[in-house]
C-alpha cells in the first residue's frame, strides 16, 4: 500500500504525529478555544473580550473599544471605538486571540486563550501504533446533485453537499463513506468499533484528491480527533449514517492526555 520502507513510513508517521501535538497545544492552537460566543443583534458584553459585541446585517460588529489594548494581528493598536469582522478575522486582545466565526448565517466571537484549562492540562494526544495494513485502497464515486443535512455536536443541523462516497473494504464490512472536498483532497467524519471507548466518540481523515480514474487511499493511520474533543466550545460535525462503520479501526489518533 505503501511506498515508503518500514522504517520511513514510522518516521513520517511520527514526524505527522509530533507536528499535530505542537499545533493542537500552540499558544493559539485548538485547545485554547476557551469561549465561543454566539451573538445577537443586541451589543453585550463578552467574557475574555473587551468592549461589547454583536450582530447586523454584514457580521460581527465590536464597540466601545477605545483604549481596551485591543491589536490587529499585526501589532498595531486599534484606535477606533467601532471595529468590524467577518468569519475568519483575527484580533488580539492581550495574550487571548479573538476570532470571528459565522455558521448559517448566524455570528459568534471565539476566544482563544493560552491559558484555557483545556490547554495548560494538555500532555499530548494519544494514538495507535502505525501499521501499513490500515492504509486502503479506494474508490472515489462522485455524487454532484446530492445534498445531505449534517448534524452538529451542539444538535444544529444544516444541508451540506458532499462530493461524493469513497468505496473499500474493511475485513467483512462493505464502507461507503460521504466524503466533502475540492482540489486539495477529500474529508470525511468516521466513526467506528473503538469509538466512545478505546478513542474520541468520532474522529476525522483528510485523503489525497483520487486519479483519473477514481483510485484513492484511504490512511487511517493520519485519522485524527476533530476539535470538540479538546474543547466543549466547538461544534463539529457527526459522523453521517454511512461512516458509523462497525469495524475497530485501531490506527490514528486515539484521545486527549492528561486533560
């Protein structure tokens, strides 16, 4: 399946494993999302923001913030009271990272804080040892007109279009899963017999965009915890129908440490 030796498919699965724990435990890295707070069109005052916050037509709109030492991600010091952001946009606020964030419609402020619990408890993550049979080969099946409702950890629901299903077999179960993506790969939420249990409730797997002719593979090895499972201030997608696979998938990463 794989065209590494032994041991260069180790040292490339370590060297992937080590990059992730340095990115999940960053300063700013998943694990310090300590709020996310959804607005309204009312301004209110938010825990970790200076200033209040709220919602129009455009976005997200911050207010009475003239002197608070709020930053562009630059460094320069906002001199306005009245600051602007859309989904994405960053601000800094003392050692915290404000973020704006739009889901249906509907606007919220993350703050992220290198002090949160979530991310000063983090030891690291834990995963199975790699293995080369968890690397599958596929089949990438298109599915252009189909739409599918998705629901959220937090119970939203909202009507998604997957690129399509990737096709293989895992020992006597037949998987289809519904994957998203573009040009850069495919995506999809699995979950499977150690979930809730050995590992996270679900977890995620990034493929490589499939050939001409549809092959691809599909490397549990790189699957990995989403974001809720170090925060309870995201709202992640479930697995679909589909990708609650029965078979115990023991590759990829498995749970938070020491949290």
């Amino acid at each position: 399946m794989s065209s590494e030796t032994p041991a260069e498919f180790i040292a490339s699965w370590t060297a992937w494993h080590t990059a992730r724990e340095r990115s999940v435990r960053a300063p700013h890295g998943i694990a310090a999302l300590r709020f996310t707070h959804w607005l309204t069109e009312e301004a209110t005052a938010l825990e970790g923001a200076p200033g209040t916050w709220r919602a129009d037509a455009t976005g997200i709109v911050g207010e009475r913030l003239t002197g608070t030492g709020l930053t562009t991600p630059s460094g320069a010091q906002i001199m306005t009271d009245r600051v602007e952001l859309v989904h994405g946009d960053e601000l800094h606020f003392g050692d915290a990272l404000l973020r704006g964030m739009e889901r249906d419609g509907v606007h919220a402020l993350r703050v992220l804080d290198p002090e949160a619990p979530t991310r000063t408890s983090l030891a690291g993550i834990s995963a199975f040892a790699p293995d080369v049979a968890w690397i599958r080969p596929a089949r990438f099946v298109p599915s252009p007109d189909v739409t599918v409702e998705t629901e959220s950890i937090d119970g939203h629901v909202t009507t998604e279009t997957p690129v399509g299903r990737v096709e293989f077999e895992l020992g006597d179960e037949a998987v289809s899963l519904t994957v998203t993506g573009g040009p850069n790969g495919l995506w999809a939420v699995f979950s499977d017999g150690t979930s809730g249990e050995e590992s996270y409730r679900f977890r995620f797997i990034s493929m490589p965009t499939p050939t001409a002719d549809g092959h691809v593979l599909v490397d549990f090895n790189r699957a990995y915890l989403p974001p809720c499972a170090f925060s309870d201030h995201y709202v992640c997608p479930l697995p679909a129908p589909n990708n609650r696979l029965r078979t115990r998938i023991t590759a990829g990463e498995r749970l938070p440490l020491g949290q």
